[in-house]
C-alpha cells in the first residue's frame, strides 16, 4: 500500500496534461502510485497512452473510461485505491517545487486533519475576497483566494489541488455526479461533507501550483450563457443540498440579481430567464438522493 496515490482526471488536454504528468514523476517524493482516469475521445486517448507506454513508470496505472464526468472520474479512482492519502489534481497544472507531494503528506501528520490543499496560482481566475477561501457565501457567490503564502485551517478545497485522508473519504463515499456540466462546486460539495464529518481541512501554502485554466479540453465550455447557466443550476443543487431552505431564500436575491446583470452585460434579454430556469433545475435535483456510490470493481 502506498503512502499516497496522485490522481489526475483528464478529457482532451494533450500536451497540457503530458507536462504535468511528467512533472508529478519527476517530484522528490517517491512512495505513491499514479493513477490517471482518461475520459478523452480517440486521439486524445491513443496520445494519452502512448505517453505511458512511453514514460513505462511502474508508479503510473492508466484507465480509460467512456462515461465523461469529473465526480464520476474521481469515483472511478477512489473504487480502486489502497493508500492513506489520495491526492486530486487538475489535468493542466504546473508544480513549482520538487516536494509538493511531501509538503501534501506532511498535513496529514495531525491526526485530525482529513483534507488539504495549497497555493493555486491562476491563470484566469483572480481571487474575490482579501483572505484565504474556497467556499460559497451566505448567498451562494463563490469565495475564492487561494494566493494566501500562511498555512492555516480553511472551510473549503479547490479541486485543481487537493488531498484527503483515504479513510475520511472511506466515512463520506463517493464525489457527487449531480454536479453536472462544468462540474462547478463538485469539490465544494466533498470537502463541505468531509468538514461536517468533524475533520479539518487544511491549506499548506507551500504545495503551490500554477493552474493553466486551459482553453479547451476537461470541463470548459465557450459559451458563456451555458457556463453560467451551469453556475446557477449547480449552486442552487449545492445550497438546497447543505443549507435547506434558509438557504435558498438567501440564495434567490442574490442571484436574481445576477441573472438581470448577465442580461444587461450579454444584452440578451432571455437570458435572466434561462439562469433562473437553471436554478430551479438544481432545486428540482436536490430532491432527490445524491449519486455518491462508487462503482463495483472487479
């Protein structure tokens, strides 16, 4: 059993995610397997594969699946591991130091912490609150940060960069496939379970990554009526989900409000109402169960 397994989604990323997969071999730490959940078409898939026939590192274990889903991918992953700390990174990151693996384990030496995570410079995405953050607002707004360089206790992990304790997320099951489309707060929603299951999370600022935020490939869309609709429709699944009804009368004026600012913006008159109908879809979803079951292996 290694003491930590890397795990890397990919969809379509080519060169992005060969760089960062080369990097993760490349680190210091040298007690962890490598597993790469592939849900990329033909010639992503036979580039991808090539790269691990040519890399030909006992640590790297290479799956591809037909069913695209970034929740479904890492449930893929957590059915076949046997670790004490699992590691999820994102397909077009850069690491910026030979030990962010060990600076990962290393949070893990406090009994009670059952996540981590680190510094994420982005390439796209500038933070919105002057203090370390990765959750969501009284109103459902992302609150994001991840520049702060002071390790310290945190209410959320970001996905491009973060691990848990294996026996943690053995207590909460599996990542949620009701994150739909962009996937938005997927990894809100497991590190939300994991803190509410009494463990800590923690950010270690010296496991620092760049994230590319690539411009194609993995959960990107172009448009951005459908990325936003896809924001909508996920908070709203989140904060019926964890908040209940307070919540979602703190969740509606703040993003009706929204919805009639993008239709100003996009000078799209429709388009405040296709984000509400979008969130009313992510309330109707919170109706029922969430879809956390890890699939059957072997």
């Amino acid at each position: 059993m290694p003491e930590l397994s890397v795990v890397i989604p990919t969809l379509n990323r080519g060169k992005l995610f060969h760089d960062t997969v080369r990097q993760v071999l490349q680190q210091a730490h040298a007690d962890f397997d490598f597993w790469v959940i592939d849900q990329s078409d033909p010639a992503a898939r036979a580039a991808n594969e090539a790269l691990v026939a040519e890399l030909a590192d006992p640590r790297l274990r290479y799956l591809h699946i037909d069913r695209k889903g970034l929740p479904n991918a890492r449930n893929e992953a957590l059915a076949r591991l046997d670790c004490r700390i699992v590691l999820f990174l994102d397909d077009d990151v850069i690491l910026l130091h030979p030990d962010f693996l060990q600076t990962h384990t290393r949070a893990f030496d406090d009994p009670a912490v059952g996540g981590a995570t680190g510094r994420i410079v982005e390439r796209s995405v500038r933070p919105n609150v002057d203090y370390v953050a990765a959750h969501l607002s009284a109103g459902g707004r992302t609150l994001t940060n991840q520049w702060g360089t002071q390790s310290q206790d945190v209410l959320g992990l970001k996905g491009a960069n973060m691990s848990y304790r294996f026996t943690a997320t053995q207590r909460v099951g599996g990542f949620d496939r009701n994150y739909i489309g962009t996937a938005l707060l997927e990894d809100s929603d497991y590190s939300h379970r994991v803190l509410v299951e009494g463990w800590r999370l923690r950010y270690k600022a010296a496991a620092e990554l760049v994230h590319l935020s690539a411009l194609s490939g993995g959960v990107r869309v172009e448009d951005a009526l459908r990325g936003e609709r896809w924001r909508f429709r996920n908070t709203a699944y989140f904060v019926r989900r964890h908040r209940g009804v307070r919540g979602v009368a703190r969740f509606w004026p703040t993003f009706l409000a929204i919805a009639a600012r993008r239709a100003l913006e996009w000078k799209n008159p429709r388009a405040a109402g296709a984000l509400v109908a979008a969130a009313r879809e992510g309330l109707r979803a919170a109706e029922g169960p969430p879809d956390t079951t890890l699939p059957r292996v072997g």
